[in-house]
C-alpha cells in the first residue's frame, strides 16, 4: 500500500485506531482516493469525502496525510483531526496553526496572513492541501469561510485544495438552501459504501497478516459476525476483537462459532441495558 511507515505496521490485530496501515483498500476505498487524488493533483479546489460512523474516513485522510507528506518538495498539507468549528476566528486560527503561520489579533489580520501564506506557496510553486475531519461539525458561518478560501485561484487553478470528511450529517447540512454556495463548490463526493461480505473476510485476512497470526475465525463466525453489522468495519472489528480476546483467555486457537455468538450477544446485552 502506497506511502506507509514502517512504524505503522499493526500490532493488535481487531484494534478500531484510524491507523492507515490496517486499511485493506475496499473498490469503495480506492474510488475515493481515486477522485481525492484527482481533485487535489489537477488542484480543482474542493472535494467532500462522506461516510456514516465507523466507515474508514479518518483511516483514508490518514493515508493522505502521510501521501502528501512524502510529497513535501511539491505540496504544503496540514490536517485538522479535529477542527474547531466554534466561530469563523476559531476555524481561521486552528488553520494557521496547522500550517505554523503567524498569529493575529483580528480576524481580518489572520485572514490576510492566511492568504499572503497561500500566494507565498504558490509562487513557491506548492499545492497547498488543507484536510479537514469531522466536518460535519460546521455551521454555515464556517462554511461561508471555507468557500471564500477557495476564491484563491489563478486562471488556470485553485490555490488551496481542500478535503472535508464527514458523517452523512454533513450531507444533510450541505442540502440546507443557505450552505448552497458552498455545496455548488464542491468538484467531486465520495461516499464509503458498508463492506460486502467478501470484503469483510478480506479485511479480517489483511489485519491477520499484518500482525502475522493464523486468522482465527471460521467463515461461519466471520458471516454471523458481518450479519450482525450490516458490514460496518468498526462494528466488525470491535466484535472481532472481543470474541478473540476471549478465546485467548479461554486458550482457544480459534473463534469458535459459539464464541462469537457470545461476542454478538454481549454487545447487544449491553446496547440494550443502555435503551432502558
Ligand atoms: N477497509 C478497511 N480495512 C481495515 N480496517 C478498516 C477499514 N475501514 C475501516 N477500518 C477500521 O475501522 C475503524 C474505524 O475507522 P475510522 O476511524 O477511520 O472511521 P470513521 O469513518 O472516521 O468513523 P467516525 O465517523 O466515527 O469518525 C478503524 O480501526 C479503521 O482502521
Ligand atoms: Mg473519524
């Protein structure tokens, strides 16, 4: 896989870290990176990654952070894990830290600061990448912020590329005639579709090798475990994980069908004694 650390490489098999080294590349996986890569290579401004929770968002960003760091003699990226959305002058500055730019009192001063560091790297001749996480967290007063900085452009091309990842709540935001402006800037979406089957055996095989152990379900516990998540990775991994812890202290080799009825059990006992 394209740009991974070897100190990345995993070590707990069924961890639900966003470590981009544990990403098995589903054709939902590559489709994004696909048209992210294309959107910020031909520096066409803005695209918007969208996925329900658990779906391997933070896991990709992660791997394009990583990218686009090799890549530091032609692009300038920052990535914002957890952007403060509060206020217009909270998002500005939690940008210009990212990018270690100077700080400024008021809000025009930093948006001025801001854009004389865009055109520095530009003339520079960088790509400069913003990628912004939990964007689903944005208020209209934000965005309105967001689309203005994709009003840097030369003829040809935009001086700041950005990626917002989100829950499918960002979507329903992004519907709101108010945040039209912004929506309409949007050059191409990529939305993670849940895992098939086969891709979730494929995930569990991936995860195995790389912490070089004997995958230690059966098909019949890996297809009771996907029916109980409908193919979302971190609900299969988070049952996966327990059922394998279990069988290691009850000394079993392997997940016995039984076991991960157990694991699927215990999650549901506990889902529902919080409904009560
Ligand atoms: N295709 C995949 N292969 C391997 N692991 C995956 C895959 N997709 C997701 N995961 C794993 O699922 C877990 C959750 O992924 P991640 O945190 O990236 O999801 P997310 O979409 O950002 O969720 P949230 O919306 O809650 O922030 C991580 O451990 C991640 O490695
Ligand atoms: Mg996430």
């Amino acid at each position: 896989m394209e740009c991974i650390r070897a100190n990345m490489l995993v070590t707990t098999p069924f961890s639900v870290s966003p470590n981009p080294a544990a990403l098995f590349i589903t054709p939902s996986l590559r489709s994004a990176l696909h048209k992210i890569r294309y959107t910020v290579d031909n520096r066409q401004g803005l695209t918007c990654l969208l996925g329900d929770a658990g779906m391997g968002k933070s896991s990709l960003m992660r791997l394009l952070h990583l990218e686009y760091e090799g890549r530091e003699d032609e692009v300038t990226v920052a990535f914002l894990t957890d952007p403060d959305f509060n206020t217009p002058n909270a998002f500005v500055r939690s940008i210009c830290q990212a990018f270690e730019i100077p700080m400024r009192r008021s809000l025009q001063a930093q948006k001025t600061q801001f854009k004389d560091f865009i055109l520095e790297q530009a003339s520079a001749g960088k790509n400069m990448v913003l990628l912004l996480d939990e964007s689903q967290g944005m208020n209209s007063e934000v965005m309105e912020v967001l689309r203005s900085f994709l009003n840097f452009e030369s003829n040809t091309a935009k001086l700041l590329q950005i990626v917002m990842a989100g829950q499918l709540e960002l979507r329903n935001r992004l519907k709101m005639p108010r945040n039209k402006a912004l929506k309409s800037r949007i050059v191409m979406y990529s939305l993670l579709s849940p895992l098939t089957p086969a891709e979730a055996k494929s995930m569990i095989t991936h995860r195995c090798q790389m912490a070089e152990i004997p995958i230690p379900f059966p098909d019949t516990a890996l297809d009771l475990i996907y029916s109980s998540t409908g193919g979302v990775p971190r609900d299969i991994l988070r049952i996966c994980a327990y059922a394998y812890q279990t069988a290691q202290i009850t000394g079993d080799k392997n997940v016995s069908i039984e076991l991960a009825e157990q694991a699927i059990e215990h999650e549901r006992a506990i889902m529902d004694e919080e409904a009560v």
